[in-house]
C-alpha cells in the first residue's frame, strides 16, 4: 500500500482539507467553537453557519452511525424527507404564520411559497398518510437524519445553537395511547444508551409539555457551562426538571430521596415528546379499528441533534491542549507520527504498520509533513484527539519498539508492535 494516496483507513495530514492552527478565533464564545476550528473540524462562514471539514465530518458520520443502528434496532425505518416544505402543508397546521424561526422563500418563476425544515412534522405525516389505513398498519416508526435550518434570533455557543444544523428525527404513530407510551419508554432507554456511547452521562429531565400536550417531555441535558437552560437535579438519583417549570430550588431536598438538589447550566442534546392528535387529525390521517371504526393516529416525535451533540462532546472531553474524542466518535483511531522518515527502517516501520492496521479496520490519520517540527506534530495530535497516538522514530526502533500514548492519559509507553496491534 502506498503512502502517497489515502484510503478509507488511512488519511495523509498534509494532503487533507482538515488543518489544525494555533490561534483562536477572535470571536469564540465557547470551548467547542475554538477547539472545533483550531482542530480542523469545521470553518465557520457566518453567525451560526460552518462548514463540516472532513475531521468534523468523520466525527459527524460516527455519530449518525450510532444513532442509525439504535434506531433500526428500534424496528424504524429511514427516509429523506425533502427540506423545501410546501406553504400548505404549514398553513394546515396553522403554523405558518406562528413559528417565528421558519426561514421562508419564494420561486422567482411561479411565486410559489416554501419553507425551509426546522422540523418534520409538516412532512413526514402526508407521506404515512397514504400508507396507514387499518389499526394492522401500527404502529410505524419513521426516522430520518437531515439538515435543519432555523431563523434563530441570536445564533451562539459555536456550533451548539446554529442557524444550519444536523438533527436526527423520528416519528411514531400508534393505535392507542397505550402502545405509544410503551415504544415512548424504550426510546427513552434507547436514547440514554445512545449518549452513552458518545462519551455523555445524559440526565432525562422533565420539561413542559408545550403547546401540542398536557403531558411533561423529557428532555436530554448534559451539564456544561456552554448551556444555555438551567436544570434542577438530584446529586444522588435520576429526578431531573428543567427549571421553566420546577418549583425546586439548588440546596432543596429531592422528592424521591430527600438528597441535595443543585442547579446547573446544561445543554439539550435530546427531546422525546408526545405529539397526541395535533399534526393528525391536521392532515385527516387516521386508521380503521377492529370494529370497523374510524380513530385518529396517536403520534410521538423524538429528536437528537446530531452536529450538537459533537459540541457537546467538545465541551464535556478536551484540556488545556485540545479536544479528548472518546473512541466511538473520534476521526481516527489512531494518530501516526513518524520522525527521521528518511531512515529507511522508520519508513519501512511505518509502511508495515499502516498495513496491518489497515488490514484491521483500523482507521489511520498518518502526519506525514517533512517540514513540522516534533513539537508542532505533537500539538496537532493533542488538539485533534485522536483516542491512540503512535510515534516512531530511530530512537524507538533501537528498543524494537514504538512510543504509544492514550490522549486521555498523560504517560507514553514503550511497546513493542505486536502488542499495539493485539490492543488494537
């Protein structure tokens, strides 16, 4: 294999679009907005617009893997629904004129009316609607992953709040109440198991059910400082609110175990929510029961932000040198640094190394510039994250051996190449 090419596993730093830089932007606000840019993996082009770099994009493509594969085991089914939405489906819902973050547009050559997805309602509902006809047909679940666009006010927090953003959403639609709170709950697991997986201890919190149900929504929050709500949570159990609607105060005793209740400021990464009848009967979608009668579709909506929950990441997983991926979601897996490459045992090294790896699945990002020092090499390995740092040089070679370094640990270790690759 050669090293002047990449492959799906291997990646040449100097040939990729993903740079690191050592200054900030000026107008950083938050962890995830520098260390986001400064590692390669986004470039904004305006307030609350940036463009996926391919690091960001790797680490993006991870995530919605995750997501994909829970919600497949979840008996979903993926579509596309289309971004551009139709005037009408919005106007029967009422909501065209009420939803004040729906970027709308007009077509120069039929003066016809759209709006741009902040969300699915409007568009996944006419879709099933052809396809549900009996209570046999539920219940369905739909997800899709998409971008999603919002004419937010004040974007900020880099990219936790943006005006284009990536959103997993699914839709389930039910025969009774009853079978939607069962699929509701395990979503609710799912989910946690999903966060999990991304390197965050999500606390479900109970927040108001808004304008489409009586029933409180649960909502997904990782504590950080970026946040923007601020959550009521017991130190000891799972009780959670968000504090729009809890009568709990910091320093209050939990009502479920008398433990000490702090406020913090969280970010919602997640939100499950009960939709009831509201974009149903909207769209007269309903179904023919056992007896021949005519019933509306209950319905549920649950919704993870995709490129918000790579900020969050940022801002819960870095130090005082860079970002700190946890191994699901990295780029790469391992970061490959060679020194003296013109030594022909290093290249030689390197070649069989990156070889092995590769015959492994291993994914490789291999900085290969002949004019970085070591301590910039090394800098850029910190900022980036990669999970598994690997350096060779002559040095190491004399002990038969390679320097291999977690970036979440601060020791390096001299280990020889097959215990590298039986680890890996």
């Amino acid at each position: 294999m050669s090293l002047t090419h990449g492959s799906e596993n291997l990646k040449l730093y100097s040939t990729s679009l993903s740079q690191t830089r050592k200054e900030s932007p000026r107008d950083a606000t938050s962890i995830n907005h520098e260390l986001l840019i400064r590692g390669g993996f986004v470039q904004q082009e305006s307030a609350g617009i940036y463009t996926l770099l391919p690091f960001g994009e790797r680490v993006v493509n991870n995530i919605e893997g995750i997501i994909r594969n829970e919600m497949l085991q979840l008996g979903a089914e993926e579509i596309s629904l289309p971004i551009l939405q139709t005037k009408e489906n919005w106007i029967r819902t009422g909501r065209w004129d009420t939803v004040d973050i729906l970027f709308k547009l007009k077509s120069r050559w039929s003066g016809k009316e759209y709006g741009l997805a902040p969300t699915a309602e409007e568009g996944i509902v006419p879709v099933v609607r052809s396809r549900i006809r009996s209570y046999k047909d539920l219940p369905m679940a739909i997800f899709q992953i998409q971008k999603k666009f919002r004419d937010e006010k004040r974007a900020k927090s880099g990219v936790i709040r943006g005006r284009e953003f990536g959103m997993k959403d699914m839709y389930s639609f039910h025969a009774t109440t009853q079978d939607f709170q069962q699929f509701y709950e395990t979503t609710r697991e799912t989910y946690l198991r999903i966060f999990q997986q991304f390197g965050i201890n999500a606390k479900v919190t109970e927040a108001s059910g808004g304008e489409y149900t009586t029933q409180p929504t649960h909502e997904f929050h990782a504590i950080s400082n970026a946040g923007e709500d601020l959550i009521v949570y017991c130190t000891n159990c799972t009780f959670a609110q968000n504090s729009e609607i809890s009568q709990f105060q910091h320093g209050d005793s939990c009502p479920h175990c008398n433990s000490e209740l702090k406020v913090d400021k969280s970010i919602e990464i997640g939100h499950i929510f009960d939709l009831g009848t509201k974009f149903t009967e909207a769209f007269d979608l309903t179904f023919a029961g056992p007896d021949g009668s005519n019933n509306p579709v209950f319905m549920g909506c649950y919704g993870i932000g995709t490129t918000r929950a790579m900020a969050t990441v940022v801002e819960l997983h870095n130090d005082d040198k860079g970002i700190i991926w946890p191994d699901a979601i990295a780029p790469y897996n391992v970061h490959l640094i060679g020194l003296n490459t013109d030594s022909e045992n290093v290249q030689h090294t390197i070649n069989f190394l990156t070889q092995e790896l590769n015959a492994r699945g291993v994914s490789v990002l291999y900085d290969d510039r002949k004019d970085a020092t070591t301590g910039d090499k090394l800098a850029s390995a910190d900022l980036i994250g990669i999970p598994n740092r690997v350096l060779i040089s002559t040095r190491t070679l004399q002990q038969k051996a390679i320097e291999f370094k977690r970036r979440d640990s601060k020791n390096s270790q001299i280990i020889t190449i097959h215990t590298l690759l039986n680890s890996l």
